[in-house]
C-alpha cells in the first residue's frame, strides 16, 4: 500500500500527464477513505451530508453485503462538483490508485466540459449538505415519519419532470393561479343584457338571470384559463401550486432539484464511463505504467470492461465506440466520399491518413449525449464487431435473442436511452372538467406503464394535490384512464 | 469530513431506520413469509437471514422490460444466459426485471419477538425457573498472581509508581518506572449463579409412505417458526427428532426433515419411544419439555390408536409442558387419529392444530403457541 505521500505525489503527476493530453479539469480533491466510508459515500451518491432516507440504508446494507461476499468493490467514486471531490480506497494497491486517479480526471474533464452538464450546479456538495440540514431541521420538528412518509410521496413522483428543460426555452405562458375574479364574469354578461327601457329591465334582465348567466360566464373563463401547454415539468408545477405547507413545497423542492442535477450524469453513462476509460488507458499504457504493473493493469482494465452474457456494460460500449470514432476519423473514414464508396476491398483498407481523431473525440466529449452519440457513430460494422443484439421475450417470458440487425439493433439502444428510459407523462389540463382535478397522459410509445406502481404513484399525486387526479395511458393498445381521489384508485376508459 | 470513529455515522442511522421498517413489513407480511419456508437461511444458531424483496419506492415507469439490447454470441432466437436481469422467478406476480433481493440479518429473538408480536402470543413462563442451573464468570476483583493474559495494566503501573515513590527512587527527569514482582495485579472472576431453565423440544413425524413432500414441507416450515420462538425463550434448549412409520427411531435434523420411508403407521412406536427418552434421560421437574407430533393422522388400527393415546397420557402428558399434534392434511390421510385423540386427551396441556395448506401454518402455530406454557 501506498503512502499519503505517495500517492499526493501520484496526484501531481497524473495531473500533468492528463494536462498535456489536452484534458481540462476542475481542481479535484481526492480524500482516501476505507471501504466502509466508501460504501457509506457511494450510499450517499458521493455525498457525505445528505438527507436522511431510509433508501440510503438500503443501498448501504446491499453494497455492504455484496462487499462482505466479494461480489463487487467500488475503486472509483467521483463527485460533479467544483472542486471535484473524488474517493481512493485505503486498501488498494498502487496501480489501482493511478488507474482510478487517471480515471477520475477524465470524469471531472468530462463534467467541467460537457455541454450536457453545463447548467448543473457546481456546489452540489454544499447544496446537498444544506438539502440534508433542513430535512433533519423537519425531521426535528415534524416528526420522522411525517418527514419521511412526505419525501416517499415525492420520491415517487421525481421522475415526472422535464429532463431537457435546463436546455431550452419552452414555449409557453407561465402557468397562472388560477383567480376568480367576480368582476370577468360579470363584466362579460354586462355586454350581453338586452337593451330595454330602464323600468322594464327588471323584467327584461332579471337579476337573477344576471347573476346565474355572470357565473356560467365566470366558469367559462377560468375553465379557459387552465394550464394553457401541455406541461412536462409535473414536478415544478406541484412545487408551484399544490396547495401544501411550507415545508412540504420545499423538500418538494429540493428532491426536484437534486434528480435534475442527477439528471445529466444518466444521459451521459454510456459516453462518460468510456470517456474516463478511454483515457486512464491511454494514460497508463502510454505514460503511467511501471513495468512490474503491467499485468495488474491489464487484469484491472479488462474486469472494468467485461461483458456480462447478454448485458450491456456501459465502459465497455462507450470505450469501444470512442475508439471505433478516433479510428475512423483518423482514417477518414466519413464524410461523403466514404459514405458513397462501396468496393468492399477498398473500403476495408480505407486510410486517408487525417489523423483527425483526437480532435474529433474533444468535439465528441463537448456536445454530445448518450442518445446523441449513439444516433450518429453507431455503424452497421460496430454492431456486427460488438456482437450487438436485441432481445426480447418470448410468449413464456423467457428472453431471448431477437435479431443482429443494425435497425433493429440501434431502435432498441436509443428506446432505451430516450428520456433516460422513462415514460413521458405530460400535463394536461390543471383544471380538469373545471373541478381543479389535474389531467394527466402517458404518451404511450408501445410499452405499458408497470400497473402496480402507477397507481401507488397516481395515489401520491392526489394525496398531493389534495384533489382528483386522472391519468390517460394505454393498456393493451386500448385507452385507459386511472383516477385517484386520494384513497381509491379506479380505473376507467 | 469524517468525524471521529465513536460518532454514530449518518448510514447507520439510516441503515437502522431500513431495518425498522423491514421488521415491520415482516410483521405485516408474516403469513406470507410463513407460507414461504424456502425463504429462510439459517446462519449459525441464533441468525436468520430473510430476504426481503428491497422496498424500491414506486414510479411511474415502464412495464417489465420485455424488450432490450444486450451484446454477446448467440443466434437470433437463443435464449439468453442469466444475467439478464430477471428477477429470481416464481412467487407472486410484480417480478420487475432486475429487481433485487435484500438479505436482511435478523436474531432470533427478535424474529420471535415479531412472531410474538404478530400473533399476540403470550411469553412462556418456564417451570423451575428459579433453579441454579448455571455459573456464569464475572470479572469482579483483582489478584496478586494470575496470568498474563489478565493482567492489570492500570494498577500494576500505579503499584509501582507507589513503591518507586515510596523508595525515593522517583526522578521527575527521568520518570521510568519499572515494576517488580510484587506490583503485578491480575484481574480475577467470581462464578456467579445464573438462573436458567433446562427445556428439551421432541419432534415426532410420521413419514409413512402417505406422507409425500408437500406434508414433510408444511412440518418443517411448522417446526421453524416453533423452534424459533422456544429458542428465544429458552437458550440452550434441546431438540430431538424421532420419525415413525411402523416403528420409531430417533434421528437427526437433516434426516428428519428429508428421509422418506414406505409402510404402515403406528403411532404407539413413536409415543412409547418419546416416553422412554422422557423417563430415562429427562427426570421430570427439571425439565420443560414440549412434544410435537405431526401425522396425516392415519393410523393402522384403532386398537394402536387406544396404545398410543394411553402412553400419551400416562407417560407423557404427565412430563411435559405442552404436549401437540398437528395433523397435516394429505390426499390419502382419513384424519382419524385427530378426533380420537381430542376425544382421549382432554387436558390442558394438549394443544392441536389441522394444518391444510402453506396458508394454515400461520394458524396452527398460534394453536400450538398461545397457552403459554
């Protein structure tokens, strides 16, 4: 085992080596700890001060178990942040502590660089530790089972939010409270009485009449009024207008704002683990390695990128097709030459000479996302020397192979990928059959949603809203409308 | 960042807040777990490690992945290998794709505390509890000569600290202090009389050839939860085993459990066997002892059956705290034995139970449990 000494030294160095390859990187702290606080820390998601949660414990006594098994051991945990915190374990050897640093420096460049983490925020380690002291503060106040039972409710709900929203400006009026304003009304009916004498208006326009025409025309306007766009950022819209205690829209709130934080690190998996993979092997092989290391190394790596039967590993996937990219844009195998030629021989031993792929790979890392990079470098030829297949169940549930075709292939992966393999449910109208229940649809795209637990969910949504609260999906290719109030969950066409 | 190791860590808050809330769902959940007895991993003696399928909170997601992209060798139309994600299949519906298991640790006594809990039964009160059964060693008082191993660091260094004084030996400049013979204290124990109550639980089965696996099934999911709860009341209880079919052995755990043997039924055997073993190795007074007799109730003849409720009553009842049958329902049982035997016995200390199906076990462990004794 290393030294502190050693090791800081390490640090300094690595730094160098991953400057001098171009990589740009948030000062990052690196803080050894043993495999306990490891476990404890990648319970936590990297964070030490987070809120308190039952699902916390959870994790921890799952990787605790796995750990006491030897089933797994976590070497690298890195934190999105400025400065980068990242974790060593007290007991691993040196080669593995300058892998997982070289690693780590291609994460914390990939995060500072990607546009894709651009609006996250950059104190996350201080914001998250501020989430965790005021939950304890409702803990402390509350009760732990008002507290915890509330942040369940929401947790369930967290993935009921515009994923790209940071990115881009939506289109669409503020949702407005909805106000009734006597006035509208009565105003609108104004223009619609029957010009008469004055002594014969009471007969004329009684006021009774008046007032009721006043009301259907009061309703018509806020009915009107309703959320106006279809609105993907269900979670928001509670935060803004469920009618809840102070405390409750916070913690709202907060559990919004840490799964958009979360969110990139999802949509970038694939490209961020090869990323870090791609470079802490170039980094050792090319610079890092001392001789007698070599075979540790080459053990290491290549259980970070085994495949399991039939499993997708995302550093193996994103490794090779970075690779897959580097090469061909250093062989200049793109653009409309390539794309037209279709001599095999001469495709096979295609090489311009452009050694463009370096530069193509820092362009790669800076726009894309998984979705993304998938859609454009995936090639017929990667698939084929990937072994990529779909699968799917059979009759009796038994999964099976499905095809080895490219279309077939790249439909699955991006299905997978899209809205991080999350079902988009919209929100359609707050002021439902103008009763203020909220609308709800899942736009359907050919898989179900899992029944059980959308009607958990659809129960913590109206417990939320404290009204109705209905939801348009599909189900066996027929439509089918959940309704919760609350209690009862139903379930009608 | 991290505290000092004394202060109790964020995680195991949280992680003891998981197990609370684990225990509950136990508690709630027991029939179920009670109908699953392959759910239940022994460690050592006194652990129990139960899965719990992890408490995932719910979401809106999509149904049970039945689609996907994975890489590796294979033709269109293999099925592929494990790993793909399923979750480990039979039980009830809700398997999602990759779900994952907990094991959670869990003392026996505190499974039988849930037990106690979710069944509302009473705590046995043992007989002779107040007799001096065993020594317990405590630490209580210090010694001239003892062994190295106990030591007292503490007073020997103050021993000699004293005499190196006391000699005016003592230099502030250079305070070595070296201790002689006479400054070593060891530490030393007292026996202390511990009361505990000796207990001995006998298993009876029939394992005749009308006995098929699902009945052998149902006893020892039975047996489990029984051996759970006398176990937290009693440490260092004693289980027997006896099978029977025409004739009874005595056998161990694992045998008891799984042999399968063809034949006749006489229940007389097994009753005068467990009165013998009662007689000569557990003289009465001393021991609390619990008898379990589980059969599809058919019986050779009638006349066994006047044999073996007689030995019932005059060797064993007479011995025991509690003595139970649980007839185990089986497609080629008449069930007979039950009705003479509620007829025959009628005492207090005779508990019984019908034991039908994996939902019933629940049911026959309360009728088994709830006197008390």
């Amino acid at each position: 085992m290393p030294t502190r000494r050693e090791l800081q030294e390490w640090v300094v160095r690595i730094a160098e080596v991953a400057r001098s390859y171009g990589l740009d990187f948030y000062e990052t702290r690196f803080e050894i700890v043993t495999y306990e606080q490891m476990n404890e820390l990648a319970a936590y998601s990297g964070f030490p001060g987070r809120y308190p949660h039952w699902r916390f414990g959870m994790e921890y006594e799952r990787l605790e178990k796995s750990y006491a098994y030897g089933l797994h051991r976590i070497y690298e945990m890195v934190v999105n942040n400025d400065p980068a915190y990242a974790y060593l374990m007290e007991d691993n050897r040196l080669v593995d502590h300058k892998m997982v640093i070289a690693h780590v420096y291609a994460h914390v460049d990939f995060f500072k660089n990607n546009h894709w983490f651009a609006p996250t925020h950059r104190k996350a380690m201080d914001e998250m530790a501020n989430h965790g002291a005021r939950i304890r503060r409702y803990i402390e106040e509350f009760g732990l089972e008002e507290v915890e039972g509330f942040v369940d409710r929401c947790l369930s709900l967290e993935n009921l939010q515009d994923y790209y929203a940071p990115y881009v400006v939506r289109r669409r009026a503020e949702a407005k409270p909805i106000v009734t304003e006597p006035e509208e009304g009565r105003k609108a009916v104004e223009g619609m009485r029957f010009k008469t004498k004055k002594y014969l208006e009471p007969f004329v326009n009684p006021d009774e009449l008046v007032a009721e025409e006043a009301r259907r025309e009061e309703a018509r306007i806020v009915e009107e009024k309703r959320y106006p766009v279809a609105e993907r950022d269900v979670l928001g819209f509670l935060a803004a207008n469920a009618p809840i205690p102070r405390w409750q829209r916070n913690i709202l709130s907060m559990i919004r704002e840490e799964a958009i934080y979360f969110a990139p690190q999802r949509m970038t998996k694939i490209m961020n683990e090869g990323w870090a993979t791609y470079w802490h092997s170039r980094m050792m092989t090319e610079k890092l390695l001392d001789d007698s290391e070599v075979l540790d190394f080459a053990d290491h790596h290549s259980r970070t990128v085994a495949r399991q039967p039939g499993q997708l590993n995302p550093y193996a996937l994103g490794l090779a097709l970075l690779r897959d990219v580097k090469e061909r844009w250093d062989q200049g195998r793109f653009g409309p030459e390539w794309e037209r030629c279709e001599n095999l021989a001469e495709r096979e031993h295609w090489d311009r000479r452009l050694g463009l792929g370096t530069q193509k790979l820092f362009e790669v890392r800076r726009v894309y996302n998984d979705v993304m990079f998938l859609d454009e470098f995936l090639t017929p030829e990667f698939v084929e020397r990937q072994r990529l297949f779909s699968w799917k169940e059979d009759e009796r549930g038994t999964p099976r192979i499905d095809s080895r075709q490219f279309d077939e292939v790249k439909r699955g992966l991006l299905q997978q990928l899209t809205n991080l393999g999350e079902p988009v449910i919209t929100l359609e109208d707050d002021n439902h059959a103008n009763r203020k229940e909220l609308y709800l649809v899942h736009r359907y795209e050919g898989t179900p949603l899992r029944r059980d637990w959308a009607i958990e969910c659809m129960r913590n949504l109206s417990q939320l809203w404290t009204r109705p609260v209905h939801l348009e999906t599909q189900v066996d290719d027929r439509k089918v409308v959940f309704t919760s109030d609350g209690n009862e969950v139903r379930e009608g066409v | 960042m991290w505290d000092d190791d004394d202060a109790i860590r964020n995680i195991q808050k949280d992680q003891a807040r998981f197990r609370r809330i684990v225990r509950g769902l136990i508690k709630e959940d027991l029939r179920r777990y009670m109908s699953r007895g392959e759910l239940l991993g022994r460690k050592g003696d006194r652990i129990v490690s139960i899965p719990v399928p992890q408490i995932d909170l719910p979401r809106f997601t999509l149904g049970s992945g039945k689609e996907g992209v994975g890489q590796g060798e294979g033709d269109p139309g293999d099925p592929l290998g494990q790993g793909q994600g399923e979750g480990t299949g039979g039980g009830e519906a809700g398997q999602a794709p990759g779900q994952h298991v907990v094991e959670v640790e869990i003392t026996i006594e505190d499974l039988a505390a849930i037990l106690g809990e979710a069944l509302e039964l009473p705590r046995i009160r043992p007989k002779g509890q107040d007799r001096l059964e065993s020594r317990k060693v405590k630490f209580t008082g210090i010694h001239r000569v003892g062994p190295q191993s106990l030591r007292h660091f503490r007073r020997t260094y103050k021993q000699a600290l004293k005499r190196t004084i006391a000699s005016g030996m003592y230099d502030p400049n250079d305070p070595t202090i070296v201790p002689v013979r006479e400054d070593f204290r060891y530490r030393s124990w007292k026996e202390a009389p511990q009361p505990r109550a000796n207990a001995v639980a006998i298993y009876m089965m029939d394992v005749s050839g009308s006995m098929g696996d699902e009945q052998k099934e149902l006893v020892r999911m039975t047996s489990f939860w029984l051996d759970a709860w006398l176990k937290a009341h009693y440490r260092g209880i004693t289980s027997r085993y006896l099978t029977h079919d025409a004739d009874a052995r005595e056998v161990d755990e694992h045998t008891f459990f799984h042999s399968r043997e063809a034949g006749g039924t006489m229940i007389s055997s097994a009753y005068k066997l467990c009165a013998q073993m009662l007689e000569k190795e557990y003289p009465e007074g001393d021991w609390n002892v619990y008898t379990f007799h589980f059969s599809d109730g058919d019986n050779w003849s009638s006349d066994d059956t006047n044999e073996a409720l007689e030995v019932a009553r005059t060797k064993i009842l007479p011995r025991c705290n509690q003595f139970a049958y649980g007839q185990v329902d089986s497609p080629y049982g008449s069930g007979q034995f039950l009705k003479d035997l509620v007829a025959a016995l009628q005492d207090d200390r005779v508990a019984w139970a019908e034991i039908k199906g994996r939902d019933t076990v629940l049911d026959a462990i309360r009728a088994f449990l709830r006197k008390g004794r």
